[in-house]
C-alpha cells in the first residue's frame, strides 16, 4: 500500500490481540480483541466510531470475558486500514 493519505490518522486504544484469518476466497477477517479490568471500554470506543462511520462489523463477549470486534471478511488493502486504526 503505497497511498498513506488512506490510513487512519490517529490510532484508538491497543487491543490485547489482534487475528488475521484468511477466507478462501482471497479475503481476509479481522479480530480485534480486548481483555482485563479495561477490555469492555477500549473495546466500546473503537465500536461508537465503527457505528458513527457506518463501517460493517461484530461486537461479541467472549467466552473468557474478553471482548471482540470482527471485521471481515475483506479485501487485502481493507484489512490494513482496518490494522492501522489498532496499531500504534
């Protein structure tokens, strides 16, 4: 990816994980996921942004009381805006 005026300008709260899984179409899903005292509301900060910008995605409680936000699936180039809103 060569165009950075695509990527976030600023990243939100760090997940305590992050999955890339591959769709065998060549797409790619996302899950970002939360834990600890915190996990519930850095989680519910990157879901009002999600839900304010109309992006597409899942919001579940674990098993473990961690919290995920699934993205996906999507493109290549999709999936890395989508890292960058996570990544520092």
């Amino acid at each position: 990816m060569t165009d950075d005026a695509l990527l976030p300008t600023r990243a939100g709260p760090v997940p305590d994980r992050l999955t890339i899984w591959p769709v065998d179409d060549g797409r790619y899903g996302l899950d970002a996921t939360f834990q600890g005292a915190t996990g519930y509301q850095r989680a519910q900060q990157h879901r009002a942004e999600l839900e304010r910008d109309g992006v597409p995605h899942a919001f579940r409680q674990e098993l473990d009381g961690a919290w995920t936000l699934r993205f996906g699936p999507l493109q290549a180039a999709d999936i890395a805006r989508a890292l960058a809103a996570f990544v520092y």
